[in-house]
C-alpha cells in the first residue's frame, strides 16, 4: 500500500467566514485536519498550460483523498503551500494528487 511511505503531521488550512457575537462576519484560517501525505517538488520553473492562463504548481502532493479545494493551503515545518489543483487520481477514490504553489 503506498500510504507507507506518507509522512504525518501534514495540516490542511482553509479560510472560512463566520458569524461574531454582534451579527457580523469574521473570516480566519483554521485547520480542518491533520493528514498524512508525500510531497514532491516539480523540477523547473512556473510553468502555464495551453491557454497562457493558468499556472500549474511548484509542488505535488499525494495523499489518500480527503477534503480538500483549491485555495486551502498546507503547511507542515513553517512552509506554507497554496492548493492549486486537487483530483482524485483515475477517480479510484484510493490516491489524491494535489498540485501546489509555495507561499512565500
């Protein structure tokens, strides 16, 4: 099984809003949960796919599937990474690849 070679300690962030005790909106990040996981950095710089727009990542991240969207960010050892591109590989539901891009 290829979770064996996932490191835990992984933390999933997401920005979310909620409601304060006068009726107004606080938006704060917190963590939705501790995973376990492999990262890979992608050799080369940033590079833009086919329609000149988009920019694929810095990073891949392998984990089982989990929820996570695009802009949530994970961060483990004071590095923070912006989720660009999460899919669930061939849609098997056992292997979730997520690209990412450093936040510096």
């Amino acid at each position: 099984m290829i979770g064996k070679y996932f490191e835990p300690g992984w933390e999933v962030w997401r920005y979310v809003s909620s409601q304060d005790d006068y009726g107004g909106t606080t938006e704060t990040w917190t963590i939705q949960e501790t995973i376990a996981g492999r990262m890979r950095p992608l050799s080369g710089e940033k590079k833009l796919a086919a329609d000149k727009n988009t920019a694929f990542g810095t990073h891949r991240f392998y984990c089982i599937p989990t929820d996570i969207k695009p802009g949530d960010e994970i961060r483990k050892d004071n590095v923070n990474y912006r989720v660009k591109h999460p899919a669930d590989m061939m849609t098997f539901g056992r292997l979730m690849q997520v690209d990412l891009e450093v936040i510096e």
